[in-house]
C-alpha cells in the first residue's frame, strides 16, 4: 500500500511536469487539438451567420490584395493557418510505382517538412492525417472549412511525367450557385476562392519551377476532387513520381517542394483578406 | 554398308540438320506471332460483346480527328486524322470515335486510355448531356495521379468535341455506377463541359432522367433539394473576389 502511494505520488509528479511544458509548447498543443476538431464544431461553425451581412460587400469584384470597405483592420487578421493535406492513407496507397513506392507513404513524410518549412514562416500548420489512416474527401476538406484564414495544400505523388518536376494543380472554374437561403452549397465551396486559389497557385508554382527545371511557370487547372470542397484557397501539388528507381530522387525534392510551398504561402499572404467566419468568403 | 552408301547418308542428315537450323527460328517465330494475335483477338472479342453496331461500311468515310498523348512529359494531347465511316447518329457516331480512341495510337506510348478499358454504353440526352459508361478496367487500370487522369478525360472530351457537336456536355459513368473520381484523383461527379475553352470544367451534375432542354442557358441540376432556386452563373475569370454575394456554407448534402 505504501509503494502504492509513493508510486502515485511519483506519477503526479510526472504529470504536473507535463502539464508545465504542455503549457510551455502552448501552439503545438493546439494544432493536434486542431488537427481533428470535432465534427458538431465544425458543422456549426460551418453554418454561422457571417458577421459581414450579405449585401455589405461591394457588388464590384475588389482588385488583388486590397481590403473591401466593410472590413475593419480587426477583421484583417490575415492568414495564419495551413491546412496540409497528405492524401490518400490507409488501404488507399495513392499511385504505386514498380519499385514499392507508395504516394500515401511518400507524401506523409513530405508533409513533415513542409510542415517545418512552414512554421519557420510563422504559420500554424494542421494536418489531416498524421499517420497511416484515410479520412474522406469531406473531413479534409472540412477541417479547413473550420478554420478561420486558412489555406488548404495537398500533396500529391504522380505516376507520371518527367522525374523531379511538380505542378500545382487549382480547381476547375466550377459556376457560382446558391441556394435558396443564400448558401453556397457544400459541393461548391471552393467556387469564391477560385481567383485566389490560382494567385496562390501561381506563387507556389513559380518558386517550384527555378528549382525543378521542366516544370511549368504557372499552375494548371483539374477537376481535382478534394478542391472543389474546399472553402478556403486551396492548390494540389504534384511531384513526378513514383516510378522513379530509387526512393532518394523523390526524397531529395522534399526540401525544395516544402520551401517552395512555405515561400510561396508567405509571398500570397499579404494579398488575402480573410473572411470574419469559418466558411465565410473572402 | 558400303563406303559410297555411308557418305550418302551423311550428306543427306547433314543435309537435315541445315535445314533444321533455318526453320527453326521461323517456326519460333511463328508461333510468338500467333500468341500475340489469340490475345489480340480475345480482347477484340470481349469488345466486340459489349459494344453494339459501330461502324457501318456503307457510311462515306470521313476525317475523325482523335486525341491522344502528344508524348510530351507535360500532360499535353496532339491530334490525329483519321479515315473512319462515320455515322450520323450522334451515339453511334461517338461510340465509334472513343472505341478508336480506346484502340489506341500504333504508339502504345501515346496512349491516354488503359489497353482492357471498354466502352460498354453510350447515350445522348435531349439536353446534349452525353452519358459514356466505361468497364471498370478504366478505373483499375489508368496510372493513378491528378495528370495521367486528367489526361484521359481530357482526351474522351476533346475527341467528342472534334466529331460530335451534338454533345455539349459528357458524364462518364464507371459499369453503369457514377463514382466520386476517377482514380482517387479526378472528380467524376458532375458533367465535363465538351467545349474548346471549357475542356477541363466540370460542370454541374447530370439530370438523372433526360429532360427536354430548357430555355435557360445553364443546365439542370440532379440536386433535388433546390432545383428551382439554383442559381447559376458563368464564373468570372481572373477576379480575386466572389461574382456572387458572399454567403455561407451549407451542411454537406452527402457524406461519403
């Protein structure tokens, strides 16, 4: 009873150290609670009123980087969160080459340094999946949809194309709908942000052609299947890809690819005036 | 045996074994040749099964052009001219131009479409949607990536655009089923507009039962919830803000 009590005693001790560096690492604690909010959150958050009103927006489209007049420098918080989608997980693999390369386990450890590139840029990074799981199109995208100024990076592996070159993919223009209350629908949701996306796009897509010769200046347009839900600017990045022989000429682009998306997000922050809400548009 | 008995006989074996010597190879190769052409003729069969009428020899032969990869590693497709008898039906006209698409270039490399990849069905709906089902080798088989499969429906889009102008539009359907994307990458759930400058768009999703077209430019929507308030409008290009009042999310209509 008494080794009891003092083996209590040592494991409070333990915790209380915890619990003071948990405080300590306070931005790291809140991106894993960050990482997989849950759902009721963000269905609600979702679904708020904006505080900007329909109708207080000019009707005009606002030229790039400036502040619509209803905004106030509050409501400018500007961009601070990336959402940094690994794709495909779980019994999913992604694209495979002859060699055993798999594009789920490839981008997962992508994800790592462009995560880190992206920190020493100051943003806070969520990630949608952090070990071999397989979350759907939707709970990807809506874990960008909660966020507030966010934008949205999924990383891709392809099966094709010249070795070590990477594009970057933005939406299809999809037309502007909403429904009876004024809603965009869920399935359109990245349909506001399409002029964004390719800003953001662009500036990814730049930064990665001076470091990989032969890939394109600017980004292209796909029907890409997480985008089109996504309601923040959002941008697939594709590296060529998985048939290569040996597994080191993908991971020696891994630190080109995570400072060119981490540069390429700060040179686009400036020129994006977040919405007041999550789910809000620009 | 005699001495002239026995060179005879030498002769004539080494006589044989020459002969061995060159047939052999040709029968090798004969019989490599004929493989190849039973498994051509199995997938020409298995084809043949599924597909209805598509050629008509008695239809006038014209120029069908069809595009497949222009061997550039950038994701581009090249066209090519080709003699077909072409019918006027617009279904059976585009049953012939993506099963020529399907058969693929004399450069296997050029190829945007898996080889076993079968177009089991096509229709047309009176709104112009064209509806193309396609065997599941389409999904299973096409090299997985965001280029390699936008490469492919931007090679059934663009041929359906050169030879059939009554599709405006094209749904493609995986055996009869509409499926969320292609191979983990393409979205397959709405309609890609078949148009020179809206190749790569999808569009909204097909009706579900042909409707009679409308008078409206935009086309109809299978979301049941809000057909009569959908409003739809040509996105702008190269504008940083909404063309639309800025809303709000719905709910999600289907979660997957």
């Amino acid at each position: 009873m008494r080794s009891w009590d003092q083996g209590n005693s040592r494991i409070r001790a333990v915790i209380s150290v915890l619990a003071v560096l948990a405080a300590a690492l306070g931005p790291c604690s809140r991106i894993s609670s960050q990482s997989q909010p849950p759902f009721p959150a963000r269905l609600s958050a979702a679904t708020q009123t904006p505080a900007t009103q329909p109708g207080a927006l000019p009707a005009s489209p606002q030229p790039t980087g400036s502040a619509p007049p209803g905004f106030t420098p509050q409501q400018r918080a500007g961009l601070s969160v990336v959402v940094l989608d690994p794709a495909h997980g779980g019994t999913d693999s992604g694209a495979r080459g002859t060699g055993g390369i798999r594009e789920s386990e490839v981008v997962l450890e992508f994800a790592t340094q462009v995560r880190r590139a992206l920190e020493f840029q100051g943003f806070q990074v969520v990630l949608t999946r952090q070990g071999n799981e397989n979350p759907s199109f939707d709970d990807r995208s809506a874990m960008a949809n909660a966020q507030n100024g966010a934008v949205f990076v999924t990383l891709h592996v392809a099966s094709t194309g010249s070795p070590e070159t990477a594009r970057v993919y933005i939406n299809s223009d999809l037309p502007t709908a909403t429904d009876s209350r004024g809603m965009i629908p869920w399935d359109r949701a990245q349909v506001p942000f399409q002029g964004l996306s390719r800003q953001l796009g662009d500036a990814v897509q730049g930064l990665l052609e001076q470091r990989f010769k032969g890939s394109p200046g600017t980004a292209q347009t796909a029907a890409v299947r997480q985008l089109r839900t996504t309601a923040a600017p959002a941008i697939a990045v594709e590296i060529s890809s998985v048939v290569v022989e040996d597994r080191n000429e993908l991971d020696r682009m891994a630190p080109g690819v995570a400072d060119a998306i981490a540069r390429g997000v700060a040179a686009f922050r400036p020129s994006y005036v977040v919405p007041a809400t999550p789910g809000g548009t620009p | 045996m005699t001495p002239r008995l026995r060179v005879w006989l030498l002769g004539a074996l080494l006589a044989a074994v020459i002969v061995g010597m060159i047939y052999f190879p040709i029968l090798r190769r004969r019989v490599q040749r004929a493989a190849r052409i039973r498994q051509q003729s199995e997938e020409q069969a298995r084809r043949e099964l599924t597909q209805t009428l598509t050629a008509n020899p008695g239809e006038p032969r014209v120029k069908a052009t069809v595009f497949w990869a222009s061997g550039a590693d950038d994701g581009s497709l090249a066209p090519s001219t080709i003699e077909l008898p072409l019918s006027n039906d617009p279904v059976l006209r585009s049953k012939q131009v993506l099963n020529t698409l399907l058969a693929g270039p004399v450069d296997v490399e050029l190829r945007t479409l898996p080889p076993d990849a079968v177009l089991l069905a096509f229709y047309v709906l009176p709104d112009g949607t064209g509806i193309a089902d396609f065997s599941e080798a389409l999904a299973n088989s096409i090299p997985s990536g965001i280029q390699s499969e936008q490469l492919a429906v931007d090679s059934i889009v663009r041929t359906l655009e050169a030879n059939v102008p009554q599709v405006r539009r094209l749904k493609i359907l995986i055996h009869g089923q509409e499926v969320e994307t292609l191979a983990g990458h393409l979205d397959l759930t709405g309609t890609f507009m078949v148009s020179a400058k809206t190749a790569q768009m999808p569009a909204q999703t097909v009706a579900p039962s042909p409707q009679p077209a409308t008078k409206t430019a935009a086309p109809s929507t299978d979301k049941p919830a809000t057909p009569a308030t959908d409003k739809t409008q040509a996105p702008t290009p190269g504008k940083l803000t909404p063309a639309t009042p800025p809303g709000k999310l719905a709910q999600p209509e289907r979660k997957p």
